[in-house]
C-alpha cells in the first residue's frame, strides 16, 4: 500500500473543498461551511498550513450569534441546489445562518491547531477564546439539563437520523410543511439517506423555530422536540476540558470553566441506561431512555471518563462486523449498514472514539481501531461514510473530514492524536 499517494490524496481533496477562507464537506451535497466539518477541517490543516487551519475556525465564527450560539450552517455564498437555504430558516443577520447548533468540537480543535504551532497561534488563540466562552456559555444558559445537553433538532446532534431519535420524532407532527424539493437525494441514492417523512419532521422542527425568532425559551417549553443527546454531552464536556487547558495556558481565570466540567460530569452518569448496561441519550418530553447504543455512547473516553463498562460492548461490536465502529449496534433491528447514521461506520467517529481509547489507557482498543480505520479508507476511499459489514463506500465522495482525519490519525505518517 503506497501510504505517502493516499497522503496527497487527501491534502489533494482538503485543497478541491477549500472556498479561500473556509471549506465545504463536499462538492454539490452541502456546499455551505458546516460547523462541525469545519472544525475537522481545521484540525486536517493543521498538519501542513497551521495559517490555514486558524482561518478556518475564524471564518466559522463569523457566523456566532450575539447570544453566543455558533450555528451548525454558514450561508457564506448562494447555492441555489441545496436545501433548506437561507430562505427557510428566516435568521436576519449577514452571513446568513440556520438556526441551530452542532457539536461544539471548536475548542478541542482550536486546542489541537494551537499545538501544531504555539508560536504561531498564541495571537490566534487570543482572540478565539472569548469566542469560544460565549459559545460554551450560550450551551450552559440555554442547553443544560440535569448537566446533560439537550439538542432541540435532530441535526444538532450531527447525527442526524440516528435510532436514538425515532420515539421522539414520532411525536413530530410533520404534516403541514406544505411541498419541497430536496436535493441531498440527487446527489446521493436516496437509500443511504434519510426518508421523506423524516424530513417533513425536520421541516416543521424549523418552522417551529423560525415562528418563534429563534427563541431559546420559547423552544425549550413548547417545541416538538428535546432530547439529551449522549453525544453531545459528552464532546461538550471534553470541549470544556480543552476549553480549561487553553484558559491556562493564557493564563485566563478558570473557576467557571471548572464548574461546566463538575456539572457535565454528573450528567454524563445521568446518561447512564443501567437496564441496557450503556450510555443513552434521554427524550426529555418523557423522561425515558432511547434505548439506543450508537457509536455516541462510546464518546466516553473522549470526554475523558475513565469507565470499562462500555469495553464489553465495544469488543462483541467489533466482532460482529467488519470495520467498526458502527453508528448502531448492529443487533438492533433497526441496523441498516448504508443509511446515514442507522448503521454505516463514519471515520471522524472513529477518530474521537480511538483517540479517547488511548487517552484513557485502551492502547491496544485504539491502535486496533486506527488500523481497521487506517484499511477502510484506504482501500475504499475518501467517502462520507461506509458499510460495518464489507466497507462499501456510501454518501458523498472526496470528503473533507475523511480527509482530515486520515491526516491527523488513520495515516501510518499522522500523529494519532491531539
């Protein structure tokens, strides 16, 4: 396998999605700045232009509300082949924006550029960490529930039609939304992703919000849905922890930082399903547990919780398919290895999840799962996502955080973490 090809495959890719000061996952699929991707992006930059990689994350913020909410989309250019645009979520601000958040995985990136180059970046950092408080700061005043994070739409939680999500969305009254056109589906077979009557729920979920101006109180009380998602949690808590790292680094106060952290890490016990034996996400409008095992709930040791009890599951998974880690236990019977976030394994998850093994001791678990990812993309390439069963590639192609973390982590040349 000629590893130094792959290696300018993907800087060759990380170039074709590069829009100047901000990239795209992919050609005509979503040709706006995501922010989680993006923040990927910055972390697979930092491995050969550390300027590049700071511009990135500065770029994403300039779509950060003045409530501190940094949104999941940044409209920086029209694009009229996707869907829902500017136009449906209504947010009256320039850059336009949607009007909901994503996984708050800046700070550990930002953390992670910072430490490609310190000299460089010290400036850089300066000025993104008031940024970043008021962001993490807009999750503790409007988010927290019982310490956990609660997601007010499916695509918060960057997974979108993920299992944990079904009870939940099925309250959703999705049959007023009137006609649209999607375009995810001619970009990609409509099988790998997810069902119309899911995005008639996602739609209603954003005119709920839309009608009420974005209004975080107003959602929170009377909005469709509210769910702690797992996942969420526990990338915020370690967003946090590398949010405190960096505050002590530029010598900044950190009491409450250190109290997010106290708060997350009894929430992330309240996570705890200990009839399933797992870490689950919880649908807040009624209190019970999802029941769901994703590739989330093994976040744990990324979030730095030092706790076995999610390695048996994580040992009988890998068995039991191909390349892990799954997005959903494949004895679910909801498992399907090709749509989106109700099976496929995705490499970004696989990053976090094996960087966390190592971090919290699991050396031989995280090299096992760097090099069953290190396999998948090689020989299958740079896509969205894959089958856990055979790696069949699926989703959009020439991916941006594939790239990135074959970069970072999967390449036998990356470091393999932060």
């Amino acid at each position: 396998m000629n590893f130094d090809k792959i290696d300018k495959r993907a800087r060759k890719i990380m170039r074709e999605n590069d829009r100047g000061l901000y990239t795209v996952p992919t050609k005509g699929l979503y040709p706006y700045q995501w922010n989680w991707d993006s923040a990927f992006a910055a972390w697979g930059f930092s491995t050969y232009d550390v300027r590049r990689a700071w511009s990135e994350l500065e770029t994403l913020f300039t779509g950060q509300w003045d409530n501190g909410m940094v949104p999941h989309i940044v409209f920086h250019k029209q694009s009229i082949g996707y869907f829902p645009g500017p136009d449906v979520w209504g947010v009256p601000r320039v850059p336009h924006t949607s009007g909901i958040t994503q996984p708050p995985i800046a700070a550990t990136m930002a953390r992670a550029v910072y430490e490609a180059d310190k000299h460089y970046g010290r400036i850089h950092m300066e000025l993104m960490y008031g940024r970043l408080v008021s962001w993490h700061r807009w999750f503790v005043k409007y988010r927290l529930h019982d310490g956990m994070v609660a997601i007010t739409h499916p695509w918060e939680s960057g997974r979108d039609n993920a299992v944990d999500w079904d009870d939940a969305m099925a309250n959703v009254d999705g049959s007023g939304v009137g006609e649209y056109t999607r375009r995810d589906t001619s970009h990609v077979d409509p099988s790998m992703r997810p069902k119309k009557e899911d995005y008639d729920r996602y739609l209603a979920m954003v005119q709920f919000g839309r009608d009420t101006g974005w209004n975080e109180v107003e959602i929170a009380r009377n909005g469709p849905f509210r769910v702690a998602d797992v996942g969420m949690t526990l990338l915020f808590l370690r967003a946090c922890r590398d949010l405190l790292h960096i505050a002590v680094e530029l010598d900044h106060e950190v009491e409450e930082i250190e109290g997010w952290i106290a708060m997350l890490k009894r929430g992330v016990e309240n996570h705890w399903n200990a009839e399933r034996g797992h870490y689950d996400s919880i649908d807040l409008r009624t209190g019970k547990f999802t029941n769901s095992l994703s590739s989330a709930s093994f976040l744990v040791w990324f979030a730095g919780i030092r706790d076995d009890r999610m390695l048996p599951h994580l040992d009988r998974i890998m068995t039991e398919v191909a390349f892990g880690v799954p997005s959903n236990d494949p004895s679910d019977p909801h498992f399907n290895p090709l749509r989106y976030w109700r099976g496929p394994s995705w490499g970004m998850m696989n990053s976090l999840i094996g960087i966390g093994l190592a971090e919290t001791g699991h050396i031989v678990h995280a090299e096992k799962l760097r090099k069953n990812t290190q396999k998948l993309i090689a020989e299958h390439g740079f896509y969205e996502y894959f089958s856990p069963v055979d790696g069949a590639p699926a989703g959009g192609n020439h991916f941006t955080w594939t790239a990135a973390i074959w970069l970072t982590w999967a390449s036998p040349h990356a470091k393999g973490r932060f």
